[in-house]
C-alpha cells in the first residue's frame, strides 16, 4: 500500500501528522486499522515523508476549498511536460529515435516559452541567500550558514521551518526526524494489525535508527547511467547507517531508460536487498517485457537472485542479531589493502559473492580487480565454475556482452542454494543444494539461518553450519527446532581433486550421481534426495570425497 505525505501529491487539501504531540501515534494506528478493515494489504512505502510540501511557508488555515492546490511546475499529464530526455549515449545506438527526439524536444520548449502564462511553467529558481547574524535573533527561514540547498530557500517543497509543533518545537529543529517517527507509528501500526508478523515497510525519508523500523529505497533518481552507478555507493553508505534494506528505482525514475541501460540496471539491482522497478508516469514504459533482451538478461539473473535467497535471508539474521552489513564494499572484506578505499564500482553481497556490474554505454567488458588475489585469496566464476586466473592486484578486463553480468564466488565459504521458483513461498519448497567453493588451503566454511519467514519473535528457528576439512570432508551440523522438511538434491565442490569414493555418513555414494570434470575440478555429488528424504537438515551428517 503506498501512502505519500505531501500536500500536493493526494487530491484536496491536506495536513501533516505532529509526531511530537500527544495522540498523533494512536491515532495513525486506528487509523490504519481501519484502513486495513476495509482494503487488505500486506506492506506499506511511505514516499515524500521529508516531508515534501509544495507549498512556500503555509498554504492557509481553512482552505479546504483549495481542490487542489496546484504547484508551479508541470504535473504528469499537463500540457508541454512531455518527457523527451533519454540516457548518456543514446544518440550512439538509437540515432533515428534521438533526432526525433531532439526536434520534439525543441519544439515543445519553443510552445513552453510562447505560453510563460501556463500555470504550469516552471518558476525561476530562488538563490539562496546567506543572512546577517542577529544577536538573540533566530532566522530559520535564511540561517547564517549556507548548505547549498537544492531547492534555494529551505521553505521551498518541505514544510516551512518556522512552522510550529504540539509542544512549541520548530521544525526546523526537528526537521529531519518527521521520516523516522512516521516510519516508527506505521511499524505500530503493523504490528497491531498483524501482531505476529515482520512488517514490511519501505520509507523514503530516514534517520539513524530507521532500519530497525524499515527498509529504504534512493529515490527519485534518473534514468541514466551515473545514476546507476551511484546507486551501489548509496547501497554501502545505507549498509553503513544500518540500513541493509536498501534498493533503487531500477533503470531510473525521472527521465526515459533505453534497452541497454534498463538491461544493464535489471541485472545490477538484482543483486541490491531491495529490487524493484519503477518510473513516473511521465516517462517511457520501462518493465523487462518491453524489450525482448532486457525480459532475457532479467529472468538469467533472477534466477541466480532466488538460488541466493537463503545466503541473503542468513545475512540478514546476521545484520539484524550483530549488526554486520549485507551489501559490502571490497575494503571492508580486505581492510588492509589501501588500494580499494575509493573503490565503488564492485561490491560483495555478504562475505562470499563478488560483482562486477557493466556501468558505461557500450560496453562489451568490464574491468574488475579480485581483491586478495596473490595473499591466500581466489575466486570462482559463477557460471563456468572455473577457478579465476589473476595475479596480485592486478585489474582484469572481464568479457561482459549485453545480458550478461559477471558474478564469482569467493573461495573458502560455502552457499546453502535453492531453486527458482514463481514465488519465494514455492522456492522455500524447493530441494537444497550445496556449493562449495575450497580456498587455497582446501578449506570452506558456511552457515545458514531458517525460521517461517514471517514470524515477528519465530517460535522456532534452525541454525546450520557447514565446514569443509583439508581432507575433503563436508560436516553439516544443525541447531534448533525448526523443521525443514525439503531434501538435499547434490553437492557441488569446486577445486577440488578427483575423488576415489563418495559417502555420505559412511554409506557410499553410486557411482551414477558422482560426476567429476578434470578441467575445471568440479565435483558434482547428485541422488541424494532419498537418502536425505526427511531433509537436508533433519540430522547431522559427514559427506567424504
């Protein structure tokens, strides 16, 4: 259910909530309770909760009348506020559409200025003015310091900061908590309308703090390819303020995307906590069905996306009980390499997955470093399941064509996988499978956390660790009450020698499930489903190769 907490954004006349006084959290409680009674929905994205106002310092006691107010730029719909920008390099791929779309353009800029009367024009920008220091003597409106406010004045599309609370407090004192504390009421309020359930909760505006309330999406971004870019350094700032929730409008908000960059983008924020893609009305349609190579590159690394959803759900156990991070940036894996302090263009999805997204148009590779590389560190591919060959620090031109992102798997950690599947309810019923990736010294370790997936305090829960010994040994111990009842489908070792025999528990394994390519030194393990039939976490167990 989305709400949006601006003044111009529902029809009419609208008010902010005062969080500050009394009553003002029961109240948005019984209100969406009430809510609830009459439409059903599982989640709530709280958007323009700054809050934004598009009104410059009071829109007027008792305007009800004002049906609504109409702000002074373009709206979706009005005339002359036709979308014709389209990402960096579109003219390269797309020059037929580019000229059409630079004379449009043109043409609807010349009819803007012969119509300066439209209400809908755009105002000049206001310059934001630095004020004389009073003594005793507050100028909230103009402080004495400037923060280079986009918007100019503070007033302008955010509620005026001489506005009074409840309790006689400014806003401009209190300014940036109005997200949290809406965050913090609607977190009440899901908890009173589904008391045993983890609400779901995405805010727009947030706080330190926040993240125990919601998670958080970057907002209205641009449907080019800097964005995209910026958005993995938004990921790991939001990683570090305790935010892991953390998503993008995919292939951008405000502008139109093209089918390279949607491709790339789709493929990109697979990888993000949060994922979703979305675009004001204004813009082009942008889903994956739009462009057929953009449906293709998406169901390839969906399909990756679901197989990990356990990693991610353990990581989040992980940033929920210690307060670890789940998007990582490559320094704080490898601390003591000062080479990768402003590195931003890589990232690691938990300790164990390193990607290397395709950020610039027209592309056909991509340049990635392999941290650790040379000091004990090595590194899968995802899909060939080859052991990377790269020396120390040194930066590889990976190939990358469209559709295609580059993915490895960190040696010495293990991922507990599962199938792709419509929903994440059908994937949770899927068989299991084991990847291992060995380290150097032919070691791996991992772990994975398991509830019912929406418990707010689960009843039960299972924790599972898994360890690989340097003489090729697999122990799989669990913890816990939670019953998994789906089996484990096969085992893939990565690196390792070719086995002589295969047991599991002592009890050997076939010879028609064990398959073992020399060339890559893959071990794959399979038909194991009967033999963990009460499931793969039913009991301890000893796999030896």
């Amino acid at each position: 259910m989305y709400i949006a907490l601006s003044n111009q954004t529902v029809v009419g006349y609208t008010v902010f909530p005062d969080w500050i006084g009394e009553g003002a959290g029961k109240w948005w409680i019984d209100e969406m309770t009430t809510w609830h009674g009459d439409i059903s929905w599982d989640g709530i994205w709280i958007d323009m909760s700054e809050a934004s106002s598009f009104c410059i310092g009071s829109c007027g006691s008792n305007n009800l009348s004002l049906n609504p107010v109409y702000p002074g730029f373009a709206l979706p719909g009005d005339r002359g506020s036709l979308i014709l920008s389209y990402p960096e390099g579109f003219n390269l791929t797309n020059g037929t559409e580019a000229v059409s779309a630079s004379a449009a353009a043109a043409s609807q800029s010349s009819a803007n200025v012969a119509s300066a009367g439209n209400p809908s024009a755009t105002p000049a920008a206001v310059s934001y003015l630095r004020s004389t220091p009073t003594p005793g003597v507050r100028n909230v409106e103009y402080p004495p310091y400037v923060i280079n406010n986009v918007q100019g004045e503070l007033a302008v599309h955010a509620i005026a900061p001489n506005a009074t609370h409840h309790d006689g407090t400014q806003e401009y004192d209190v300014h940036n908590l109005f997200g949290h504390q809406i965050l913090n009421a609607t977190y009440s309020a899901l908890t009173n309308i589904f008391p045993t359930k983890h609400p779901f909760i995405i805010g727009r505006s947030t706080f330190p703090g926040s993240g125990v309330f919601a998670g958080h999406w970057g907002g209205d971004n641009f449907s080019l390819w800097a964005y995209m870019f910026f958005s993995i350094p938004q990921a790991l700032s939001f990683s570090l303020f305790g935010i892991p929730m953390f998503g993008v409008d995919t292939c951008g908000f405000q502008q139109n995307t093209d089918e390279e960059l949607c491709n790339r983008w789709m493929q990109l924020s697979a990888f993000f906590p949060f994922y979703r893609n979305h675009n004001d009305l204004n813009s082009i349609p942008q889903e994956a069905y739009v462009w057929a190579s953009v449906a293709t590159a998406t169901k390839a690394v969906v399909a990756i996306r679901f197989q990990l959803l356990p990693y991610m759900y353990t990581l989040f156990y992980q940033a929920h009980t210690a307060g670890s991070t789940v998007m990582r940036a490559m320094a704080w894996e490898f601390p003591n390499d000062p080479n990768l302090a402003n590195a931003d263009r890589q990232f690691f999805l938990g300790p164990a997955i390193l990607v290397t997204p395709v950020l610039e148009q027209g592309a056909s590779s991509v340049s990635g470093i392999f941290p650790g590389t040379g000091r004990g560190a090595l590194y899968y591919d995802w899909y060939t399941q080859r052991q990377v060959s790269v020396g120390i620090g040194q930066n590889v031109t990976i190939p990358a064509p469209l559709g295609h992102i580059p993915v490895f798997v960190r040696g010495g950690y293990i991922l507990p996988i599962q199938q792709p599947a419509m929903t994440t309810t059908d994937a949770r019923a899927t068989p299991w499978s084991i990847l291992v990736a060995l380290s150097v010294e032919g070691t791996a370790s991992g772990n994975l956390y398991l509830d019912d997936g929406e418990s707010l305090v689960p009843n039960m829960t299972l924790y599972v660790e898994l360890t690989a010994t340097v003489n090729n040994q697999l122990w799989v111990s669990g913890r816990g009450l939670f019953v998994d009842n789906n089996p484990l489908a096969n085992v893939t070792i990565l690196g390792t020698a070719a086995p002589e025999n295969v047991t599991l528990n002592r009890a050997p394994i076939r010879k028609s499930g064990v398959s073992y390519n020399a060339t890559s030194k893959v071990l794959v393990i399979g038909w194991l489903e009967n033999i963990t039939a009460q499931g793969a976490w039913a009991q301890d167990w000893v796999l030896q190769w």
